[in-house]
C-alpha cells in the first residue's frame, strides 16, 4: 500500500525567507531618508531667513547646492530601494518600478518644506525629485541588464560583402548635397529644446511598461553601402527577435509594448536617430535604412538594390510617404531611385511636410484611404543654388 507525504502546512509554505542583505540595504535607505529629511529642513529655513532680500541677492548658488544635495540623496533611494525589494523576494520588474516610485514619493520631503516659502524652489524640487528618482533606478536597471539591446548584429563578413557588392556596382562614391548637410544640422539644432524633455519622457514611459532596455539598435545599411548602428527607442518585449533572427514588424504586431505602438504609430520611436543625422550618417529626407542582414539578402537577387544607398538614408523618404512601411524590395527601389533623381531643397522641405501629415494627421483620420494628396509628392521646383544628383 503506498504512502504518499503529507503536504506542507500553509504557514510554512507561504513563509518568506528574508535575504542577509535586508539589513544592510534598509540600513542605507533609513540613512538616506534621515539625511533628506535634515537637508530640507535647513535648506526651507535658510530660505525663510532670506527670504526678504532672496530676489534682490540672487542667492541662486546656496539654492542650487540644496538641491544638489537632496537630487543625490534621491537618486541614492532609487538606486538601493529596488535591492532591498528584491532581497525580500520581489520580481525585478516590480523591485524596480517599487524603487522609483518609491525614491520619487520621498522627493515630496523637500517640496513640503520649500512650498509654503517658495512655490518655484518647491516645483523645482520635484522635477529634480523625478529626475533623480528615474536616474537612480536606471542605475539599478544597468545593474541586472544593459539600458540598449542590440540583436544579431551582422558578422564582419557580412558586412565586408555588403561594402563591396556596393563598392562593385555604383563605382566611385559621390559627395553629399552640401545643401542637404546644412539643412540637417539646422534642422537638428532647432529641434533639440523640444526633444531632449520629449525624449525623457519617452524614455521613462517605455521603462514604466517593461523595464529594462530603453533603446534598440538596429545595424542598418548607410550611403555606400557602409554598416552604421541606428538608434531607436525600443518598441517591443526584450528579445523579440530571439529565435526567428532579424524580422520586418507587422501591423498589429504582438510582439509590441503598448506604449510601443503608439510610438511607432507617431514615428516617435525614430527621436533617437537625431543623433545619427548630427553624426552625418543619416539625413532627414532619404531612403529609409534597412537592416544589414535583409540588405544582404536583396543585394542576392536584386544587384540593383544598392543603387539606394547614393545618398544618406533618411529619417523620412518618398517611399515612406507615396507608398507604405510594407513596400517590396523592388518597390523600395523604384520610390528611391525616383528621389534620388529629383533630390533638391525644396522637394526635401515637400517631403518633410508630407511626412508630418502622414504621421500626425491623415494616420487618425477616420476613413482615411492610406493615399496622400498627389500635390504633395509632385517634384517641388529647383531652386538655382540646389545641386542635382546624378544616377548616371
């Protein structure tokens, strides 16, 4: 007759066996709380002592050095508040989120003291609380995994054959438009004060979802045929590519975030590459880049396909806006092939402006057909000063 054991009684069972590292890392948070709760009490009285003469002396150093102060001690918390839940045994994912949210809770210390003697300080206290409590679970996040994730990047071969079945069919490679580099980098510069706020914000809304990685790179094909990592806010789960090796996405893709598809529903996903175009690897009007490996399997059977690459890959293209993100191969190439020809200033300024109605108008359309006005992808007039690119 067989026995069986008797199962495990329900207090044992869900008994939660602490970490050694409980102590220790409550031991800093305790001291970290202790010193913001005095650092704010001094900062509200130093500024309630000179308060009467704070606008004529400008006293904006002692200020900044308060907030310095309290700015490390929180991001001290949001650094160690996810170690000590995680050594009680909360996912990492939680441990993480638990940390910020925590660390950016106790940034209301010095609010509620600088806020009855200055509203601005109290306000910029706790944007620095935020900053500092995102910044330090950041630096948490690095420590279990890196902040970009980079799938399969190509092997040096691959990228030597790219470079030569490119080197092989266009010849002698051609310099850039002068007036498409100036147009970038002025382009660039006037979009940094709304980017940099823009860009944080995306970035704490990606690690809210899933923490971890905040960016993707993507190891894509720029002019002449030349690998150049592209930057992107990442958009799906961690390792959606693991498995299957480098994949097109697809509408209603599931290995989306949420918050990813609204993302690449706005083509904010593609902020990051500001960075490519200011390192002159990208432009923003082009041929939209492609992944090295896909480049390589097109280069096979379509040589031509490396005639797209005369000119700096863009962040927005004719092909992107006349035809879809799903375009074939020999598609791709007729639309680039067409830009390159026709490529000018204005038709640039044209196709900027076609693409910022695509992405922020005729997409929430209802009853949208998907097909642009035909005026905004005719040919804009050349200017006397815009160099022509010849194809040969």
């Amino acid at each position: 007759m067989s026995q069986t054991k008797p199962a495990p009684s329900p207090s044992s069972s869900s008994r939660i066996s602490l970490s050694p590292a409980v102590p220790a890392y409550g031991l800093i948070n305790l001291l970290c709380m202790i010193l913001l709760w005095k650092i704010a009490d001094w900062h509200a009285d130093r500024l309630t002592l000179t308060y009467a003469t704070f606008l004529q002396s400008k006293d904006l150093l002692s200020n900044g050095v308060y907030l310095l102060y309290e700015w490390v001690l929180i991001s001290a918390l949001g650094l160690t508040l996810p170690n000590s839940l995680r050594a009680l045994h909360f996912s990492t994912k939680n441990s993480l989120r638990g940390g910020f949210w925590g660390a950016w809770l106790l940034s209301s210390v010095p609010v509620a003291y600088l806020l009855p003697v200055s509203p601005l300080l109290a306000g910029l206290a706790l944007l620095s609380g935020f900053l500092a409590a995102f910044g330090g679970a950041l630096a948490a996040t690095a420590k279990v995994r890196p902040l970009w994730e980079e799938n399969l990047p190509p092997s040096p071969e691959m990228r030597g054959r790219v470079l030569e079945l490119h080197r092989a069919f266009l010849g002698m490679e051609l310099p850039t438009p002068a007036w498409k580099r100036v147009l970038d980098l002025t382009l660039c510069l006037a979009s940094v004060t709304l980017a940099l706020p823009l860009a944080l914000l995306i970035a704490w809304g990606i690690w809210l979802e899933d923490p971890g990685a905040i960016f993707f790179i993507k190891n894509s094909v720029g002019k002449g045929g030349r690998n150049f990592r592209q930057l992107k806010f990442r958009t799906m789960i961690q390792g959606a590519e693991e498995g299957n090796g480098p994949t097109l996405a697809r509408e209603n893709d599931p290995r989306a975030l949420r918050f990813g598809r609204i993302l690449r529903k706005t083509a904010l996903d593609e902020l990051p590459q500001l960075w490519n175009i200011l390192r002159g690897e990208m432009s923003f009007v082009g041929p939209r880049p492609q992944r090295t490996a896909l480049v390589d399997q097109h280069l096979q059977a379509l040589p031509q396909y490396a005639e797209r690459h005369r000119l700096p890959p863009g962040l927005s293209g004719l092909a992107q806006v006349a035809g879809s993100y799903y375009l074939t191969p020999l598609q791709k190439l007729r639309f680039d092939r067409l830009y390159i020809r026709h490529a000018s200033l204005g038709y640039d300024l044209r196709l900027l402006a076609a693409a910022f109605a695509l992405t922020f108008y005729y997409r929430w359309k209802r009853g949208w057909n998907g097909r642009l006005p035909r005026r905004w992808l005719q040919r804009a007039k050349r200017g006397k000063g815009d160099a022509k690119l010849s194809i040969g």
